[in-house]
C-alpha cells in the first residue's frame, strides 16, 4: 500500500486526538472529507478501537488517498451524490465495501415545520459556501429560489465563493427578480 507523506505527518496529530477524544468518551468519530481529515479520523479509530466514518465530497475522491484502506476500516462512508458513489466504487472495486457508501445529499428541507405547517410567514436567510463553477449547480439554486419567491416565500439567498460563473449568475438572478440575491466576500454585507 502507497502512503504519502502527507499521511505520515498525521501520524503525531492522531496520537494526540486519540488521547484527548479516548478521555473524552466520544463514540463516533466522523470527518469531512475523504483526504487528510479522513485519514486523521481514521488514525484515531485505529489508535482508540472508535467507529469512524467520512464523508466524501468530490475533489478528495480523485485525490484516492488509500480510499480502499478507509472505505474498509470505516463504518460508513457518506457521499454527496450518485456521481460520487460512482466514482468511489470505481476505485475500490470491491461491492463488499460498496454496500457501506451512502448517499446522502447536502442541504435541507425548508418548505415545513416539524410539524408539517408550511413556514410561509417566517424569513429564511440561507447561504451556500461553494465555488462559483458549474458542478456546484448554482443555477439550480437560483431556479429554486424563484420559486419561493413566486409562492412568496420571504428569504435571503447569500452565496460564498469565487469563480468564474460569477457574473452570469448575477445576471441571473437580475432575470429572475431575485433582488436579494446576495454574494459573500468572507464576510456579510449588508
């Protein structure tokens, strides 16, 4: 197995956490990130006997570092979507592993309350930190905003990040009517 020297470096970090998070009487150990977080957890779980868990995102599924290694030892491994449930199997090539990697999308469900009334009389603020690139599916966002806006809906939609679809969701928004589409800089404008 291939070891990075990256990995070798956690080595002292998870020592450390592996004490602090023993004394702690943590029961689950879960990182973002299938890369150098995952790999910090995985040294912890290794160190404590802790179930762990990570989450696989995009960037960190290409980058493979020992992906098949994690996807074994960990309880389960959470995805953010069927692309990237593709993309992990296709690493591992294993379907004993594949059973253990859940779909398990980003976001929330705003359109009711836990009891199930709609929340037409209240105002949202939500924010989407990502980079402003196709992938991210902004455009989508903003397609879902103008329906809340057409079922008047009151909210703000605040997006972080920088690239380079930046000014076509800007003009987006303007035809759609989204006056409150917002874009964040590291901190809120207001």
């Amino acid at each position: 197995m291939k070891i990075a020297l990256k990995n070798l470096v956690m080595i002292p970090k998870g020592i450390y956490l592996a004490k602090t998070t023993f004394m702690g009487a943590v029961s689950h150990i879960h990182a973002h990130w299938a890369s150098t977080t995952a790999t910090l957890a995985y040294i912890v779980s290794q160190l404590t006997g802790i179930p762990w868990s990570f989450t696989a995102h995009r960037w960190d599924i290409d980058e493979n570092n020992i992906l098949k290694e994690k996807c074994r030892k960990a309880s389960f491994v959470r995805v953010i979507s069927e692309r990237s449930r593709e993309e992990i199997n296709k690493i591992i090539q294993d379907e004993s592993l594949s059973k253990k990697v859940l779909v398990i999308h980003m976001g929330v469900d705003i359109c009711c309350s836990s009891n199930g009334e709609p929340l037409s009389t209240r105002q949202f603020t939500f924010i989407c930190p990502a980079n402003l690139n196709t992938v991210k599916g902004h455009r989508y966002l903003l397609e879902a905003c103008r329906i809340l806006s057409d079922k008047g809906l009151q909210f703000k939609c605040l997006m972080a990040g920088d690239g380079y679809l930046e000014d076509e969701l800007k003009d987006v928004s303007k035809k759609m009517r989204l006056m409150d589409f917002r874009r964040l800089y590291g901190k809120t404008d207001t």
